[in-house]
C-alpha cells in the first residue's frame, strides 16, 4: 500500500457512515463500467447496506460459521444419499 492510499484509508475511516457510504458508490461507479466487467447491482448494493443495518440494530440474528456450516453439510450429506439411491 502506498504512503497516499494509506492517509486516504485513514482519514476515510474518520468519516462518518453516510459520508464513508456515498464514498464507496462514488468509487464503486468509478470503477463499474462496461468495459471493466463489472456490473452496476445499486438494487442489490441497497439490499446489503440495508441487511447490515437490521443487523447492527438487532432486528436480524445471524448465525454463526459453525451453524451454516453445519447446515451445509447436512444439506450434501442429504443430496448425496438421494443422488445414491
């Protein structure tokens, strides 16, 4: 990382979060272009950003790693014996 990233880095954490927000779209449609490859989701951006925030003001609970995991390989433990049989 670079001297001048780093300062940009720390002095944008000093932002507040709708400032740090508008600057991460700002960025983020910077760099989403056609040409770039990259697609332009500002409904499923909005999605994550509102997501974030019923989990920090506690209306949503997640699980733990160890729960989705757990999940996880019950699910292919169960596709696999039905792809068995």
């Amino acid at each position: 990382m670079t001297a001048q990233l780093a300062e940009i880095e720390s002095r944008a954490m000093e932002l507040s979060l709708d400032d740090r927000l508008s600057l991460v779209t700002l960025l983020w449609d910077s760099i989403a272009h056609k040409e770039s490859g990259l697609s332009q989701d500002r409904e499923g951006f909005a999605e994550a950003l509102c997501r974030d925030r019923e989990f920090d003001d506690g209306i949503e609970v997640g699980c733990s790693h160890e729960e989705v995991m757990s999940e996880v390989r019950q699910v292919i433990n169960e596709t696999r014996l039905s792809q068995s049989r």
